[in-house]
C-alpha cells in the first residue's frame, strides 16, 4: 500500500518536473499530475504485481493516458498533446535506450540490437495504446450516433 | 460579418502556422486550427502542413508557404493561440485583437515562461522517475536528482548561447556520464548506470519518437506521413547524440 502510494507521488511529480521543463501552462499542472501518477500506477501493478508482459503493461498505461485525457481536455478546454506528453515521460523507454548505445559501446552487438529492438517496440505500443483510446472512443461515438438514427 | 483581404488572412494563417510549429503541436491538429481560423474570419482556407513547411491557400486564389524550422516543445504557446482561436470562433474576440496577437507572439517568439530554476527543478524530478523501475535505495534518488539538474542545465545554456543543433545534447550527455562514473569512483553509489538513465530522462526525446509513430496513424492513414519522418529522424539524432556523448565518457573513463 505504502509502495502504490510513494509510486503515484513521485510519478506525479515526474509528469509535473517534465510540463515545467516544456512549458505547460499553469492551470494545467493539477490535470498533468494524476493523469501521470494514476497511469504509471497502473502500469507498476500490471508489472510487479500481475507480471504481464512489459508491452502489454505499456499498452494499458498508454490507454489510460489517453482515455483520461480525452475526458479532461474536453472538461477542462485544453488542448490534448498538453496533457498527454508530460504523462508519457514515465513510460517512455529510456533504460532501453541507454543500453542500446552501451552494448554497442562495449562491443556487444548482439545484446544492443535486442536493446534496439526492445525500445523500438515498447515506442509502438504506447503509440498504439494512444491510438486505440481515440480508435474506441470515436467507435463509442459512432454507436450513439447509429442509434440516434434509428429513432 | 466584414471580410478582411485574402491578403491579410493568408498572413495571418502562416504566422499561426509557424508558431504552432515552432511550439510543438501535431500537423493534423494545426491544418484544424488554421482552416477554423479562415472560417471564422469568413474565408475558405485549405492548409497542408509539413514541419518544415506550411501551406496556405484562401479562397481558391490566394495561395502562399512558409518555410518553418522543427523546434523544441512549447506547450504555453499551444495554448495560447488555441484559446485564441476558441475565442475568435465564439466572437469573444475581434479579428483585429486576434492579429495584433498573433503578430505580438510572432515578433518577440516568445511566451510566459518559467524561470530557468523551476525548469531546473522540473528535471530533477523527471530525474527520478526510473529509480521506480529498478527500486532503488533512497540515497540514489538525490544524487539522480542532483546529476539531472546540471546535466539539463548545461544543455539549456548551451541551446541558449549556440544555435547549432546536437551538440549541446552530447556535450550534456558527457558530463553527465562524468559526473556518474565520477560518483561512483568515489564510493558513494555502487553501480552508475542507474543513474546515468535517470540523469538523461529529461532529454531523451522518448516522447518525440512515440509522437512520431502516433502522427503516422492518426486521423488520416499517411496524410501526414512526411511531418511524422521528419519528427522521427530529429527524435533518431537527439538519441544518438546524447548515446554518443555518454559512450565517449564511458571509453574515455
């Protein structure tokens, strides 16, 4: 209980270090800060707790993202990417990364290409937890607007 | 509703094009933002943007570019001249308002900003983020927190004072590995890999690369295929440049 509750704070505060350093306005702060810690705490369960594959952990967190921010940048009237960048800041593959030029430095290649290949993936399939968000709210839409017809 | 010239609205659209560009925002979302403009202003405008074009035509004859530069991300400006252009749509606001506006933020490229030790601040937190990942002990929070605070100093400087792109990215990343292999020479961490990829958290362009593969399926399958390689390729880059500046510290040291 105590780790969700340390993980929810500093992945919130994370999200929020990243707006200041992109310059989100301030009002916006508040939405940023769950968003991210509520999305990284879902991802962290997924992970240590349920042990799913970390690409599936990704994508629920990804989709997370980006239903809730589908709802507060229409309650709140701001633009989505505001929201959403900063919160990714936590899922992001930058371990991977890192290990990808370190093998390549060490000489060993092998291990760097997985590296390459992991970080490759784990991009994709936040990408794609985002682009399912909007591909099952829009399909939501278009339900409500059928049975709208039909009377 | 008094028309303003073809003349002045296709202005106006490139400038609002150039900064939303300029602030990071996503081509499909900028084509929206600008044909709403031209609606509201009483035109027909058809938009297509690149990053490091955009194209405006107004009323089928009036047709102009600008040639516009990838920049880093600006979430206020987005915001900005998106409550802008609500407010213009709503009447809230006049067109002259509007364009004295849009002319101001153009002139001065710049926004309210905050002040360089909130950013710095701001990093040091993003710093700390992937301890999460690997649980750490509490110690290494505070020295990720302290090593990202200088490592994204250096490069807000450097950007600052050259306007040659990368090279601030490797310089940063050097000291960075420096002052980790440095920290751990001195017996205070056990292993600074750790704290070499907190460290480098805030300039990883991590989400530049997932903003990339996102613009490539988003709205419209592939409309938008040439912003999305240009964001991907500057996201390659800043990656390698930051991996090159810590590879260069790892084999020196």
């Amino acid at each position: 209980m105590v780790a969700i509750l340390l993980n929810l704070l500093l992945s919130g505060a994370s999200a929020i270090g990243f707006s200041l350093i992109t310059n989100a306005p301030h009002r916006a702060a508040g939405i940023i800060g769950i968003t991210g810690g509520l999305s990284w705490t879902i991802f962290w369960i997924l992970k240590n707790w349920v042990h799913v594959n970390i690409l599936f952990a990704n994508f629920v967190g990804a989709l997370t993202i980006g239903l809730l921010t589908y709802y507060l940048s229409r309650k709140f009237k701001l633009p989505e990417n505001i929201i959403y960048i900063p919160c990714l800041v936590n899922l992001v593959p930058g371990g991977n990364a890192y290990r990808t030029i370190l093998y390549m430095v060490q000489n060993k290649y092998i291990e760097s290409l997985e590296q390459a290949i992991t970080t490759f993936l784990i991009a994709s399939f936040l990408a794609v937890g985002l682009f399912s968000a909007q591909y099952l709210i829009s399909l939501v839409k278009g339900i409500i607007y059928f049975r709208k017809i039909k009377r | 509703m008094k028309k303003t010239s073809t003349q002045r609205v296709s202005e106006l659209c490139l400038k609002t094009g150039y900064l939303l560009i300029s602030g990071g925002a996503e081509s499909y979302r900028i084509e929206d933002t600008i044909e709403r403009i031209g609606k509201s202003l009483g035109h027909e405008v058809h938009c297509y943007v690149t990053v490091t074009a955009v194209f405006v035509e107004v009323d089928g004859q009036n047709s102009k570019f600008i040639k516009s530069t990838l920049g880093g991300t600006n979430l206020q400006m987005i915001d900005d001249i998106n409550t802008m252009s609500r407010q213009l749509a709503e009447k809230k606001l006049s067109p002259k308002t509007f364009t004295e506006e849009i002319e101001k933020i153009y002139l001065d490229k710049h926004t309210t900003d905050f002040p360089f030790y909130v950013k710095a601040i701001g990093a040091g937190f993003v710093s700390m983020a992937p301890m999460l990942i690997f649980t750490m002990p509490l110690y290494y929070f505070i020295y990720c927190f302290i090593v990202g605070t200088i490592g994204y100093g250096i490069s807000y400087y450097l950007a600052k004072l050259s306007s040659m792109p990368y090279a601030d990215l490797f310089i940063s990343g050097f000291v960075i590995a420096l002052l980790s292999i440095l920290l751990s020479r001195l017996n205070l961490v056990e292993q600074y890999h750790s704290i070499i990829i907190g460290a480098i958290m805030p300039l990883v362009p991590g989400v530049a690369i997932t903003n990339a593969i996102r613009e490539l399926v988003m709205r419209h399958a592939l409309r938008h295929a040439l912003s999305s390689a240009v964001k991907l390729l500057d996201a390659l880059l800043v990656a390698s440049s930051i991996g090159f500046g810590i590879a260069t510290a790892l084999i020196l040291f």
